[in-house]
C-alpha cells in the first residue's frame, strides 16, 4: 500500500501546478530567520549588552548574510538607527495611550503591540529590499504570537500603538500616518475581486492619515478610502468611502430591550 502510494504521490509531483512551481523557486530555512529576528528585536529594545553591541551587531549581520546575502545584511543593519528611533515613539504610545501600563518595561516585555509592531518594522526592510518571503516569514511569527497581522508592505508612520490587538488585519498597501491608535479587532482591508491577481500591484488598502484613532472591531475597505487626520471611527463601523478631516463616523446605538424580574427569559423573549 504504501508503495503505491509513494507512485501515485511521485506521478504527482511531475504535474506541472503551484506546488510544483514552488520547488523550483528559492527557499529560506524559517528556522535561521526567526532566531536573526529574535536578536533584532532584542537589538531595538537594547536588551543586549552595551558592552557586546558591535559584537552582536556583526552577528545579527552574519545571520542575515546567511539568509540573503552580505550586500542586503548591510542595507539592513544600515537602517537600524532609524528603526529604533520608531519603535521608541511607539513603545511610548503605547504606555501613554493605555493608563493599565505601569511601565515601559510593561510595554515592551508582555504587550502584543510592542512585539508586532517592532516586528513589522524590522520586516518592512527586507520587504523594502526586494526580500517579501523573509519578510513574510518574521510578520507571520508575530502573527502567531500576537493574533495582530501587519502586511511588511504596509506603510505605518511612527508613534504607533494597537491596544489589546487581536483580530487585527492590516493590508498589503496600506498606509497610515503618525500617532494613529487601533483597537482590536480592526481591519483596513481591500474589497474582494473575482479576478484576484489583477489587482496586484494596485493600491488596494486604505490611507489612514496623522492623529487618526479606530475602535474595535471596525472595518474600512479600500485602496481609494482615505480617513482624514484627527478622526475618529466608532467601533464595529463598515467604512468604504473617505472621510475629511476631524469627522466622527459611528454607528447609530442598537435598541436594547431590558426585561426585570424574569426568572426564566426563554425563547419568546429573545424572538427565536
């Protein structure tokens, strides 16, 4: 049984298809990438010793050649100072945009924000190098991580913060500016296109401009929408056209029914 079972799988595979495509095209060893994104990350957050930095500089970039090259190591190291300086905006946003966080130390150890967020940055560079798979491979692991799923080709300006985080989806060309808060749940999404690849390339995701905050579980589509800076967009809105700046966009209230002294609600009260 097995037997033939390996020669059916082995007719397969001789099939021309995705699969087959894929076996052909370079890999990357997943493995080797997470743990040069573990000593990034631990790079960005100064969790590394003083002392040793240079040192765990070049190592950082030997894991990096080894993965993509010596000339893309380098151009990733390069922008280091400046991916720093961003995380450090939002590891404050954070703290200053949530009054549970004791701390920075908080901040950066347990919240889901701080862990996705520097992430994305650190993947952002090898997207902006032409390297998307490697990029794709460190956003997914904060994905896993967090439940928060950044595209590396987003464009997400600094002082930046996800409070509480799950659920939430940010697309491929997407844009957002400085200072902008999102609360769980949130999706900046592209509409859905039957002719799927068609649309690559294209600007598919919204803009979201400086000073911007989005409540839970709010939806806005589009690569023509723009959200105009200082709004603010209620929690479980479904938004597909843009709004200026300084708009307030919610949902009307939903009528509650309130019902005292029933020992049993049963069906009828809840129309089922």
């Amino acid at each position: 049984m097995i037997d033939r079972i390996a020669q059916h799988l082995a007719a397969l595979r001789e099939q021309s298809g995705a699969i087959k495509q894929a076996r052909g095209e370079r890999t990357y060893d997943s493995e080797k990438v997470r743990a040069a994104l573990g000593l990034l990350r631990r790079i960005l957050f100064d969790q590394t010793a003083d002392e040793q930095l240079a040192s765990d500089l070049h190592v950082a970039h030997g894991q990096i050649a080894g993965i993509v090259g010596v000339a893309q190591a380098t151009r990733v190291i390069e922008r280091l100072p400046d991916m720093r300086h961003c995380v450090q905006m939002d590891v404050e946003a954070a703290f200053e945009g949530d009054p549970a966080a004791k701390s920075y130390a908080e901040v950066i150890e347990s919240y889901p924000s701080a862990r996705a967020v520097s992430t994305y940055r650190l993947a952002r560079a090898f997207y902006q190098i032409g390297e998307p798979v490697v990029a794709r491979i460190m956003s997914e692991e904060a994905h896993a991580a967090t439940g928060i799923d950044i595209h590396p080709g987003a464009d997400i300006g600094c002082h930046f913060f996800i409070d509480h985080g799950t659920g939430v989806v940010i697309g491929e060309t997407c844009k957002i500016g400085n200072r902008v808060k999102l609360y769980h749940g949130v999706t900046l999404g592209a509409f859905s296109n039957r002719d799927g690849r068609a649309d690559a390339g294209r600007k598919r995701h919204p803009t979201i401009e400086d000073d911007v905050t989005i409540y839970p579980n709010a939806t806005i589509l589009g690569g023509g929408t723009v959200v105009g800076r200082g709004s603010i967009i209620g929690g479980n809105v479904w938004l597909t056209r843009s709004v200026d700046p300084y708009t307030r966009v919610t949902i009307e209230t939903p009528n509650l029914q309130v019902a005292q002294g029933v020992d049993d609600p049963g069906p009828d009260l809840f129309n089922l």
